[in-house]
C-alpha cells in the first residue's frame, strides 16, 4: 500500500494571491465583509487535496502578533507596507473558515507559515506518510525531499503548477534542495530585506555550490589560498569572499532562512486528527454560502458521490495511498503538467 499524503498549505501565501488575483470581484458577504481572497483560498486548496489525493491536511499562517526572526534581526521584512485592512480581516476570517470545516490550522507563536511546512514535512515520515508542500514561496524548495514534494502555486493556478521533486528542482536552480538555503543566503532574498554576499548572484552561486558543495566550503578555500575559488570563480569573486563580512552576511542569512522543524501543528494522522474526509454538511454549507462550486468541493473533501479510478501523477515521483476518488462529469482525466522544469522560467 503507498503511503499516506498529508498536503502541507502556506495559507498566507495562497490567501495572499487570491487577495490580488479576485480583488476585481470584490466578493462581500451579504453584511459587506471582504470574502474574495478566502474564496481563492478554499478554491486552491480543493484543487491542491484533489490534484494530489491528499489524506490529510494542514494549514499553516504567520503568528501576526510576534515574530521571533523580528526580535532577533529588526530589520527582517521592515521594508515591507502594513497589509491593507480588508487582507488583515480576511486572513482572520480564513482561519474562522478553515476551522470551521473541520481542518487543522496551525499559527504557531512566534513564526511563521513557512515553519509550519517545514514542520509538517518533518512530522510525515514518523507516521509513514509523504508531504506536498503547497506555496508560492521559494523558500519552501529547501524541504524537498524524497518524503516531499513542492507544488509551487503559480499564476495559472494548482493545475498549472509545477510538483517539484529533487531532479526537478536540480533542473531550475541548479543546485540540490539541502542546498537550497546556502544559495538563498548568498543570493539574498530582497522581499524579507536580506541583502546578498555583495558580488554574488544566483548564477555563481549556483556555480560556487556545483564546485564546492557547500557555502562553508568555498568561503574556506577563500581565507586561505583562495587557489580553487579564483580558478573556478575568478580572482575578483575569491577577494569578495576572502572577506569576513561576507562570511558573516551569509551566515545571517542562512539563520534567519532555516525554518523550524518542531512548531505545533495539532496533527495526529494515527488518531485521524488532520484527516479527511470533512464533515459533508459542513462543506456543502461553506461552499454554497460562499457561491463556490460544490459538488467538487464534496468530492474532493468528503469523497462523496460514486467512485471512480484514482489520478496518478507518474512526475510526482510516487503514487498516493489509493482513496476513493468519484467520477467527474465529464469523467476524471489526468491532470495536465505545465512545462518541463527546464523551461519555467517564471518559477522565479
């Protein structure tokens, strides 16, 4: 039998998303609270459970209130503008929601969305499950694994997106998933205000982790002879690297990038806590309120309705746990892959 899959959500960042991309809706509740974003977020995550046959699910969000990464560094994510007020009611409101429908969220204090994921992905293999990962946030490619897999939400939405596996990742970075946060943290990342080693861009990078292995490596042979550096890097690279600011900007960085791997996260997949299906009356009350599509809601989420063959996805890697998957009407067809990986150049 596979093994479990417990879909692991970044609700900020998909709620985010459906913050811009349904903005032109402006969908209200009848009493003129903003809906529009937890609209888009129940719509990618019944698409995300049935894309991937997910057993199970969890929610994460940012704790809003504290911020450990902000009491260590102050200046992480200081740049950034206060959210608009109807994001801040509705990221409120979707915790309410999800809740509501029987689904685990996890805001764990003093971190964020990301440590959850990496939690989840942490927790799976004890229980003998896999994860899918879903989030827009590059960040989250750091936890790809052969237990996890990365469904990296883009524009096109959950069908369009790429499910990224360590060969899939090797292939848009050029570098493997446990080397993800060195190449991160001499890259920088400019939306959390973490500046880069100066001089170093995601192509040597790339190039310095394909020779060394490592960041510590390169910034080794850097303070001493510095001979492999200049010969595969150049003379004016080695020099930046030779430089102990550069080795403490790094460093930083890959502090403030690591994420948790032990937050809360309210699963028991054992017990059934965090397990589907939903509770059916729940979600035809949510969807139908919310004027969102039903009957695929119940299906993916109750598994509800008559049954039928369960989609494979032979990129993924592995097969889910088989679970009762009804016919759609038109009947299930496997859902169609986005470009090769090789190609997607907006995955950045």
């Amino acid at each position: 039998m596979s093994p479990r899959v417990l879909l692991a959500v970044d609700g900020n960042s998909l709620l985010h998303r459906s913050f811009h991309a349904s903005a032109r809706t402006g969908f209200r509740t009848p009493d003129g609270r903003p809906m529009w974003a937890v609209r888009g977020l129940l719509s990618q995550l019944v698409a995300a459970v049935d894309r991937v046959c997910a057993d199970a699910v969890v929610v994460g969000f940012d704790d809003r209130e504290a911020s450990s990464r902000r009491e260590r560094w102050p200046t992480y994510k200081a740049h950034r503008d206060p959210k608009p007020e109807s994001l801040e009611e509705q990221l409120d409101t979707a915790i309410d929601v999800l809740r509501a429908l029987g689904v685990v969220v996890a805001v764990p204090e003093g971190l964020e969305a990301d440590d959850v994921l990496a939690s989840a992905a942490a927790y799976a293999p004890t229980v003998g499950a896999r994860t899918v990962v879903a989030t827009s946030d590059r960040d989250s490619f750091a936890l790809i694994d052969r237990h996890t897999r990365m469904l990296r939400i883009l524009n096109g939405g959950v069908d369009a997106s790429p499910l990224l596996d360590p060969e899939r990742l090797v292939m848009v970075t050029g570098v493997r998933p446990e080397q993800y946060t060195d190449f991160a943290a001499l890259r920088g990342d400019t939306s959390d205000n973490l500046p880069g080693v100066s001089g170093i861009g995601p192509k040597t990078a790339a190039r310095l982790l394909a020779e060394f292995g490592s960041a510590a490596a390169a910034f080794d042979d850097a303070a001493g002879d510095g001979e492999r550096c200049t010969r595969v890097l150049g003379r004016s690279t080695a020099r930046k690297l030779a430089d102990p600011e550069a080795r403490a900007r790094w460093a930083l960085n890959c502090q403030v990038m690591t994420m948790h791997t032990t937050a809360p996260l309210g699963l028991d997949l054992d017990a059934g806590i965090g397990c589907l299906p939903l509770d059916e009356a729940a979600v035809r009350a949510t969807f139908t309120r919310l004027e969102l599509h039903v009957p695929t809601a119940v299906r993916a989420l109750t598994g509800k309705e008559s049954v039928g063959p369960q989609p494979v996805d032979v990129d993924a890697g592995w097969v889910p746990r088989p679970r009762p998957q009804p016919m759609r009407h038109p009947p299930l067809r496997r859902p169609v892959e986005p470009e090769p990986a090789s190609v997607q150049g907006t995955l950045f």
